[in-house]
C-alpha cells in the first residue's frame, strides 16, 4: 500500500541524532518511500540543552539537504519541515512568540516531553497554544512517556486540552521494549491516536517501521490503519480535525 504520510522523522543532515550527512538522508528517504510513506515531514528536535536548534538553523539546514538531494536517481517521497518541540519553557516561549517550526500549513505542532513526566501546566499550556497561536498540539510517541505506562487515561486532559496522539509504529514490534508496546496496543484499543508515524532516525530503522505497519493493518484492520497513516496525517496538515 502506498500513499502514507509520515509527520515525524529526522532526515535533515546534521542537526540531531538523526542523519549525520546527505547520504544518509537519502538512504532513510528511499527506504522510506519504499515502506509506502509519499510525503516525509522532518521533525529535527528544538531542545535547548542538547539540541540547540532554531528555527532559521533547521530551515537553512533544510534547504542544504533538500539541495544535496535534486538530481539524485533515487525516488523520493514529497517534502516537508517542521520540528520537534521539547516543551518546557524555552520552547514554550518560542512558540507564543512565532519562533518555532509549525506543521506545513500553519495549523498543528508537534512536541514532546520528558520521559518521566509531564510539564507543569502542560493542559493549561496546549490550550493557550490552539487559542493564542490557533496550533494545534501533536504529541510525539505518548506510548513512550512512563506516565502512561501506569495508566493511558492520565492523557485524558490534554487531549481535552486539545492534543492529538502520534504513534511511533515501531513500538508495535517492541522496538522500545515491553510497556511502550503494551502502552501502544491499549492506546490503539481505546481509540486514542489520530495518527502514526515512523519517527525514524537512520535507514535501518525503517525495517521496525514496515514491521510496525504491518502490527498495526493486522490489530485494527484497514480502514482505522488507512486513517492512521493517511487520512489522520493529511487532517492535521490541512487543518481539518475530526474531533
């Protein structure tokens, strides 16, 4: 099946854990493309600390790869750059501030927190995000944040508060190991995502991915995996959200 539109992965050369040079930003395209994904979103991470990334260093960084990749033989997915926001204050101010790195479109935002816990005021803060700034919070991977390994439902306000849930595909095949899977399946049961990604960093990374696709068609059958994967993506591009 083709035609997945992948709203979180790290293919800008030199800026994060992700690729480290033009080849390997080709590498993880192609094997991207080959996985079914028609339209790849880079999401290099904005984290004062250790990712010290802002917005006009990852556009020109952007642009250096996207120019290193015309003329290649390889079939690529379409393009696109936003970020990955790690939310605490900085980043938060940035945001309020029209400083970060939207979703293409202007209309959603992707963030993520810290493993152990969640911000402060993160509900209060996601809902100052869709009134100030009209974006809409995605949230990267909750099936990795150890809140939810206790209970999924500690979610429950901020999606209230406005938060969309992207799944990470591969933790469908234990890439994270056994409560981020165990995490995912029972986000998947209740119906809380509204759309899944492949996070991948490196090409080899795309072997969990297909894995993950294939995890994720057989538990919720076709039609709730297209939306995943298509339709839940291109929503949150466009603007247009199901609530």
């Amino acid at each position: 099946m083709r035609g997945f539109i992948d709203l979180h992965a790290h293919w800008v050369a030199g800026v994060d854990d992700g690729a480290r040079s033009f080849a390997d930003s080709m590498n993880l395209l192609s094997a991207l493309h080959s996985a079914g994904f028609d339209k790849v979103v880079a999401t290099p991470h904005m984290r004062p600390g250790m990712f010290d990334n802002t917005r006009d260093q990852l556009c020109t960084a952007y642009e250096a790869t996207c120019e290193a990749l015309r003329g290649t033989r390889q079939t690529l997915p379409e393009l696109g750059l936003a970020s990955e926001h790690f939310f605490d204050d900085v980043v938060y101010q940035r945001l309020l501030e029209g400083l970060a790195l939207p979703y293409p479109g202007g209309h959603a935002v992707l963030v993520e927190f810290p493993s152990r816990s969640f911000p402060a005021q993160v509900a209060h803060r996601f809902f100052d995000l869709r009134r100030r700034c009209k974006l809409r919070p995605v949230l990267a991977h909750p099936e990795r944040y150890e809140p939810v390994f206790k209970e999924v439902r500690v979610l429950d306000p901020l999606i209230d508060g406005g938060a969309l849930l992207l799944l990470d595909v591969a933790a469908l095949v234990g890439k994270y190991g056994r409560a981020p899977r165990r995490a995912a399946e029972e986000l998947l049961d209740e119906g809380y995502y509204y759309a899944a990604c492949s996070d991948a960093h490196h090409a080899k990374d795309v072997i969990d991915v297909e894995r993950g696709i294939a995890a994720l068609f057989q538990r919720v059958g076709e039609e709730e995996a297209t939306f995943l994967m298509v339709d839940g993506p291109r929503g949150i591009l466009d603007g247009k959200i199901e609530d």
